[in-house]
C-alpha cells in the first residue's frame, strides 16, 4: 500500500465525500480519531504520512460515512453539555438544540433545593446525566423502553461519574410507582411516520422508535401528559422537546389536562421547540 501524507488523504477522502454536506469537516474529524489527535494537528503537520495500518482504518472509516453513517456512531460518541457521550444505533444522537431542556430546567428549579427529577425516554442519558452532574444534590430517574439505551446510559453515567440516578425499563410512567417529582422532562418520538426527514441524513439511521409518534407525531406527548400528573408534586413541572410546528398543540392539549403558566422557548434555529408547563393541582 502506498503511503499518503495528510494532506493527501483529506484531499482524496473530502473528494469522495460530495454526498455528505459537511465532508471536509468528516474527514478531519475521522482522521484526528484514527491519529488520536485533535483536528490543529491536521493543520500543522500535513505532510505527515501515516501507517499503512492507520492508513487502512481511515479509509474503512470513510467507507462507512459515505455509506451515510452517522459520525456520531461511527466513533461511538457524542458531545452534549460538554461531556462526551458513547453513542450506538440503539440511542438517538444528542444534538445541540436538546440542550435548551437543559437550560430551561436549570433555569426552573432551584440550584438549593434537592428535586425529584425524571427524564422520560432517556436514550444514551443525555439529559439525565447532564442535569445530574449539574444538580448532585438531586435524584433523577432516568426511563426509558429500551433496554439496550438503558445499557448504554448507565455506561455513560458510570463513565462520567453521575452517581444521582436511578435507571429504569418502562413505557413512560407506567413502570414507575410511588414516585413525586418535581419535574419530568421528555424528548419523545415526536415526528410523523410520513415526514420525508426520516429518509435523509443522520435521522436515516437512528432508531425509529425513538423518533415516530403516531397521532401526527403526538400520540406520546399526550400519553406522557395523560399519565404524568399522579406522578407530579404540587405545582410540579412538565418539559417537552417537540417539532418545530407542534407548539400550539402542545400547549393546547396541556391546557385539557390542568396545567397551566405554559411557556414555549425557541430553539438555535428560532423555531418554537420546547414547552415547560406547571400542574395546577385541584
């Protein structure tokens, strides 16, 4: 096998990534994971030549992402919150705009006082695990349908040493019992089984059960607010993230259960995404 420098190999693989809107960025991105360095050192050594096994790896891994892989999973983690998350096909990849629910929750519940705290369909644990670290004193559940998520949100929480939860296999709230929360939080599946989105991207590969809801893309948003008041405190909080478009539904189908100072929050994007709702207890 010939031997390439860096540069030679960004050249080629950024070439034989046009389908891929972002091949420059992937293919440094690979090659620092095969080198086990950051993406300057790309920049400041270019004509370093690799080995021919690192060489091999590289171009495996940019077979891989032109078949449309995630890098996400290709390299098996993520970063969300600053952490670094281990990312399979079994859990949705964290992105940016999810961390609005993060910053909402902080913003809501009091940095002194220990909250009771539950992150429905928690996936890689996201969520949990970022709100863990940021509230020790808290106890958060995380739950989710699958237990292959579950496996991999425990490795994360022992990885990033969120000691605060409590994992637990169930569909929504119907597994949990006698718990009080302060406020539970969801990224449910939310998007509808027609939308053209599923067919194109990351979202291709990523699990469908984690992403279509029936009902266009409600069906588990009102069963979570179905079930969650039993489980709420008194003026206990509901957060959802939800599509771009399902704002005012959300909201209006809260409003039917009880619950009431509703406020909705624009993502990156600006788009309306998620909605933070208090139960109004009779």
């Amino acid at each position: 096998m010939q031997q390439n420098s860096i540069q030679q190999l960004l050249s080629t693989a950024t070439k034989s990534l046009q389908n891929s809107p972002s091949s420059e960025l992937d293919t440094e991105i690979l090659l620092a994971h095969v080198l086990k360095k950051n993406r300057s050192f790309l920049r400041a050594w270019p004509e370093k030549q690799l080995s021919e096994q690192q060489q091999l790896k590289f171009e495996n891994l940019i077979a891989e992402r032109k078949n449309g892989t995630p890098i996400a999973y290709i390299l098996g983690e993520k970063e969300f919150w600053s952490h670094t998350f281990l990312v399979d096909k079994h859990v949705l990849i964290p992105r940016p705009d999810t961390e609005l629910l993060i910053d909402i929750a902080l913003e809501t519940l009091s940095p002194r006082i220990p909250t009771n705290i539950a992150d429905l369909g928690t996936g890689s644990g996201a969520i949990a695990i970022s709100l863990a670290l940021e509230r020790p004193q808290s106890t958060i559940v995380a739950v989710d349908i699958s237990a292959e998520a579950l496996a991999i949100a425990k490795k994360n929480a022992a990885q990033l040493q969120a000691n605060n939860i409590k994992f637990q296999l169930s569909h929504w709230l119907e597994g949990l019992s006698n718990s009080s929360f302060d406020i539970i939080i969801s990224n449910p599946p939310y998007i509808e089984s027609t939308d053209p989105h599923l067919l194109t991207g990351d979202v291709q590969f990523e699990p469908k059960t984690a992403l279509v809801s029936n009902e266009n893309g409600l069906h588990d948003i009102k069963m979570i607010i179905h079930q969650a008041p039993k489980f709420l405190k008194p003026k206990g909080f509901i957060l959802f993230e939800h599509g771009f478009q399902q704002g005012k539904k959300v909201q209006s189908l809260l409003e039917s259960a009880n619950f009431v100072n509703i406020k909705q929050f624009r993502d990156l994007q600006g788009h309306m995404r998620a909605t933070l709702a208090q139960y109004n207890h009779l």
